[in-house]
C-alpha cells in the first residue's frame, strides 16, 4: 500500500484594507469597466508597510494549527513558496517557523512563482509519502503590493496580498489524499514576467531604482497565450492520466491571475461554471497564495465533501505551470 499524503487542514489569512478598481482610477489612467472586463478583478486585498509576508504565512499557519487542534511544535517540516521573501535570507519559511513557535520544523522556501504553491504541494508530499515526516505545512504567500508599481497600469491592477496553507499528514484511506501531479517548468519564458533588479545580475543601484527594476515586469500579453494554452492543456492530461474526465471532478481551483485564462481551461474541461473555485474579483493575484487561498475559502464555504475529486491548475513566471489532483479527505465543516 502507498503511504498516501492527505490535506488535513485548510486555512487562509488576507489583510483587512481593501483597495478597489475605483481607487486604482485615482491613481492611474485605468476604470473599473477595463478592470472588471480584461481580468475578472473587483478589488484586493493590502497589507501596508512594516508587515511582511511573513506575518500573514504565520498568521495562516496559527488558523491550520488551531483548526486541526494541534500544538505548533508538532509540526515537522515548514514549506513557504513565495516571490516576495521578508528578505533573501534567512528563508521566510524560517521566520514563519518562530512566529508561530514550530520549534521542531526544519523549514526552507519554494520558488515558483504563481506555481510555488503546487510545487511546495508536491515535495510536501514526498517527505509524507516517504515515511520520514508526519505532519508537513505547505505555505502559498505573497505580499504582491511590495512589488507592484502604483504608476504602470498594465501591472498595478492585477495584484494583492494573502496567505494560504494546508496541513498534510499520512492517509489512513488509501483512496483519499493527493493523488497525483504533474508540473512544468520553461526558462524559455523567463523574459516575460519578471523582477529584474536586486538579485546577483543586476543588484540593487541607483540605475536599477531609476529603471523601476525592483517592481514586476510583465508582458502581459504574451504571459495570456502561453498561460490560456499550458493551464488548460495541463489541467485535461492529469484527468486523462488517472482515467477522469471533467464529468468527474466536483470542484476545479485554477490559480486566479485572469477570469479569461480560467474561462480556457473550464472550456477545455467542458466543466460548468458551478464548479469552478472563483474569488480573483475580491482578491485579484496573489500569486502564490491564489491556490490554498481559494481552497480554504471552498472548504470552509461548505463547498467540498470527504471523498469529492478536486483539480488544481495553475500558470506562473518562469513559466512554470502544473496541475494536481487531490481525493478530499476532510468532512463537510458546513454540514456538520
Ligand atoms: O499570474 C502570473 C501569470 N500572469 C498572467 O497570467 C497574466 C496574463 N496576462 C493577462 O492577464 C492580460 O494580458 C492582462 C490583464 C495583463 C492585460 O490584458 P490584455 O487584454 O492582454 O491587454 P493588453 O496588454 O493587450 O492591453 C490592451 C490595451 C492597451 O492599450 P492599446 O495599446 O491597445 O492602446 C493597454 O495599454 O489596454 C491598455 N491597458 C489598460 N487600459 C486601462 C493596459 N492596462 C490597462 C489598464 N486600464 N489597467
């Protein structure tokens, strides 16, 4: 029998100040009406200065414990995937491991950009499946405002903050847990979506601050065709690999980063619109945090049963692209 990792606690934290399309139109040549109709996107979500990513992972991570009635320290391994670290080092997952007292975590940071939540899914997995470690957290954060220039319409529309996690732990059904991935990576794309500055290539300078290289660089359009086409395609071939179709899953959560790229790989499905896992018009992108951000949302709604099939997808900078699919395991908290 495999040793099956399941999702054994859900949970999400976003910060309270709100930023809507109409005070974006206050702040660039943009409307509301291109807002809601190029992306899906009402308002999202800021967390202001002198807080970090850290907090709201910690603060994410405090919920799932709480949830699951457990002590932090019985955690064992922390995984933080984030593009908007506190700092380069230590590692954010580090700082979120003595924010919430998880003494006995080791703890490391997954970069992948919009896809670092399934891929710190998938290696939280291993370390359960493995049979070395019994209770791993798997963290999806991002403070996208840090890195959001307020004067470039293209990008500063799209972005917000929040933090989700999940909780894994080895199944006891061989049929309920995480049952498959399948994740891509093509550094090919690497020009399109990007934070230039501040790394070893170019780091921090007057020039790189004169040239707003420590703010997101998107080629938006070319990020769309790559993103409609790979999430879709991505989302059907771990269906047909495990013998599902669309018919078969009760809820899809896409990473949230336009409500036209979703609109692909639900038509590519040939899933209706019920059960799609859609919250980019309160939150807009938070990147990694999209993903466990919708999932605890989903659950915590009542909208997942124990035994439900749940598809993930996403596409991100990088590219970097996945899917995964997931047997729920955790009772109906609505209908208890
Ligand atoms: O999560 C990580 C992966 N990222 C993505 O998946 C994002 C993928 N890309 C997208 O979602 C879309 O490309 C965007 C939402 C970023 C942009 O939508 P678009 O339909 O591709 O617009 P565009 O960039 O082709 O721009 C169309 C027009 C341009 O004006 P002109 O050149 O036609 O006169 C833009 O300057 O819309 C203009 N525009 C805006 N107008 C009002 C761009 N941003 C805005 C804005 N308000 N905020």
């Amino acid at each position: 029998m495999v040793r099956r990792a399941y999702i054994s606690a859900s949970s999400h934290w976003v910060p309270e100040k709100v930023l809507t399309n109409f005070d974006l139109e206050k702040l660039v040549d943009t409307t509301d009406e291109w807002i809601r109709t190029r992306t899906g996107i009402e308002e999202r979500r800021i967390l202001g200065a002198g807080k970090a990513t850290s907090d709201m992972a910690a603060e994410a991570v405090k919920a799932l414990c709480k949830q699951r009635g457990i002590d932090p320290k019985e955690i064992d391994v922390i995984v933080v995937a984030t593009v908007t670290p506190d700092m380069f080092f230590p590692s954010t997952a580090n700082l979120v491991q003595e924010k919430v007292g998880a003494k006995n975590a080791w703890s490391f940071d997954v970069a992948a950009a919009c896809s670092g939540f399934l891929f710190g899914l998938n290696i939280g997995a291993q370390f359960v499946q493995a049979g070395t470690h019994n209770k791993v957290v798997v963290v999806g954060a991002d403070k996208m405002t840090s890195i959001t220039n307020y004067r470039d319409r293209n990008t500063c529309v799209l972005f917000g903050d929040a933090a989700g996690a999940v909780l894994l732990e080895p199944s006891e059904d061989d049929d309920i847990g995480l049952l498959d991935f399948m994740l891509h990576s093509d550094g090919s794309g690497a020009e399109y979506l990007m934070l230039k500055g501040g790394g070893s290539l170019n780091p921090a300078s007057l020039e790189t601050i004169a040239n707003d290289w420590h703010f997101i660089y998107q080629d938006g359009k070319s990020v769309f065709k790559f993103a409609v086409t790979k999430m879709a395609e991505v989302a059907v071939n771990i269906l047909e690999r495990n013998n599902y179709s669309g018919k078969d899953i009760k809820m899809l959560i896409p990473h949230q980063a336009n409500l036209r790229i979703i609109d692909g790989t639900v038509k590519r499905l040939g899933i209706d619109y019920d059960k799609v896992m859609i919250n980019i018009n309160k939150y807009g992108n938070t990147t990694a945090a999209t993903i466990p951000l919708a999932l605890s949302e989903a659950y915590q709604q009542g909208k997942l049963d124990k035994g439900d099939l749940v598809l993930f997808a996403t596409f991100g900078g990088g590219f970097t692209w996945g899917s995964g699919l997931v047997r729920w395991g955790l009772d109906n908290p609505v209908k208890k």
